[in-house]
C-alpha cells in the first residue's frame, strides 16, 4: 500500500471552510479513482492551523497514475486562498502495518 500526504497551513480562521471544501469536494472526487483506499483530513490539535490530507492506494501505479491525472494539481489551487504557506507532498509505502494482512494483500 502506498500514501500521499500533503501537509499545510491555513490562514488564520481558514480550516472551517477548508474541511467544508475538503467534505464537499475533495473526498466525493477520489471515490472513482482506481486503487484509492481511503481519503483523510488530520488536523492538529496543538497547532489549530496545521492540517494533513492523506490518501492511501493499492499500488504505486494507481498512486501514479493519479498524480499524473492532474487532479491533485486541480485540488490544490481550490484551497489556494486558504493556504498560508505552500503545501508539501511526500508519498510512502508501508513497510509495516499492525494490520499484516494489509502487507500480504499488496
């Protein structure tokens, strides 16, 4: 299993409407991408301001295949008014799980 996660920081006051956003749209879009597995908004609990989308995916080639679809690009500019600083995306693979059978399916 691979994972995406953007990490970002709103503007004072922003979150409520990005997880609005987040809710309404983004989750809703990756429902037909292939491979998705889930679809998550973190937000700190210390830091009220900072938040991390994450997405999990079956292979590294759905992962790829949506980061060339152009949609994260899409996405990303719908929250740009929101954002204080620019996001940042890193993705991994799961090397280890407390779940084993999530290692053995993939």
């Amino acid at each position: 299993m691979y994972v995406r996660m953007t990490f970002f920081k709103v503007k004072p006051g922003k979150m409520d409407e990005l997880r609005n956003l987040y809710v309404n749209e983004v989750i809703p879009a990756h429902k037909n991408n292939k491979g998705i597995r889930f679809v998550h908004l973190l937000e700190g609990l210390d830091t009220k301001d900072e938040g991390i989308s994450v997405t999990a995916w079956d292979t590294r080639g759905d992962l790829e295949t949506y980061e060339k679809s152009g949609e994260y690009q899409k996405a990303v500019a719908r929250f740009k008014e929101m954002f204080a600083d620019e996001p940042v995306l890193k993705s991994y693979e799961v090397t280890a799980s407390s779940e084993p059978l999530i290692l053995r399916i993939f």
